[in-house]
C-alpha cells in the first residue's frame, strides 16, 4: 500500500471498500481502468499478468479481462456496465467467466464457497489537491466466507498497488 494513502474495510456486510490516493490526475487514473492499454499493465494481483483484455466503456458496453498466476493458471471476469461517468465513476458488474465470456460460477475455478454469480464494482474517483481519491466498492459478497473476502480485499490491494505504479510510469 502507497505510504499511508489508504485504507479499507467493509462498510456493510458484503461490500468490500477500498480507498486510495494516487499522485496522478483523475483523467489518467479513469482511463486506466477504461482502456486495455493501460489496464493490462495492473490488473491482477501481485505476480499476475493480464494478457487479454476486451472493454467497451460505455452504458450497456461489455469487458472481458484474463489475470493469469504465475503458475500459469487463467482465470476471466466479465461483466456490463451499468454507469460510466468519465472522469469520476464507473459501475460495472462483476463475475468468473470462461475464456468467451460466458458466466460461469467460481466453481468453475476450483473455489468453494458461496459466490454470486454476479456482482458490482463501483469505482469512484475524486480530486484531491491535484493527486486522485480513488473509493472501490465491490458489493454483493454478503454470501462469501471470510477467508474469501480477504483473498478478495488482498487481491484488489495488490492490484491497485499495481496500478499506483503503472500511474508512477505513466
């Protein structure tokens, strides 16, 4: 995590919030999470790459990305976006999906548990005295264990500790 720049936790039983501050413009920080250009150089945890990425930045538009572990296992996430309110929101839904795109559930990844077959990710970005309050809210996790959550809250955190440096190469 960037030098005391963020925090998070739940703020209600199934909502996992994350909040960060990057020293980028907001401009920026949107359009590395709306282009695959800049995308794929942070999405994933720490060691994952992401080597594909389709997205449509628009209401009803669609994403499909890919992380791959260092293992070499893939895994796929689609989802439809809801709001895209450029350059301060962006609401898409989130789900495990298979190399085309179809919904499948995380079963199909060898996890256990009580996943939803979608959720929602909120991202919400602020200015702030010239750097960005990024706020994500992935909500729709009240079923989840909370071993499962904190794989989720580790995974998100690696991520944006990855798109805080991709901001810092920019």
């Amino acid at each position: 995590m960037a030098k005391g720049m963020g925090s998070s936790g739940e703020s209600a039983k199934g909502e996992l919030v994350i909040t960060r501050i990057f020293d980028a413009p907001r401009e920026r920080v949107f359009k590395a999470w709306t282009d695959c250009n800049y995308l794929t150089r942070w999405w994933g945890p720490k060691g994952f790459t992401s080597p594909a990425c389709r997205i449509d930045p628009r209401v009803g538009g669609e994403y499909l990305n890919s992380m791959r572990s260092p293992d070499g296992k893939e895994f796929w996430s689609t989802g439809k976006y809801r709001e895209i309110r450029e350059p301060e929101r962006i609401v898409m839904t989130d789900s495990f999906a298979d190399e085309q795109g179809n919904v499948v559930p995380a079963s199909y990844y060898g996890m256990g548990g009580d996943w939803p077959l979608e959720m929602l990710v909120t991202v919400t970005l602020d200015e702030d005295g010239g750097k960005t309050k990024l706020t994500l809210k992935h909500s729709g996790t009240e079923r989840i264990s909370d071993t499962d959550r904190d794989d989720m809250k580790q995974g998100w955190s690696e991520s944006l500790d990855k798109l805080d440096e991709s901001l810092k190469e920019a």
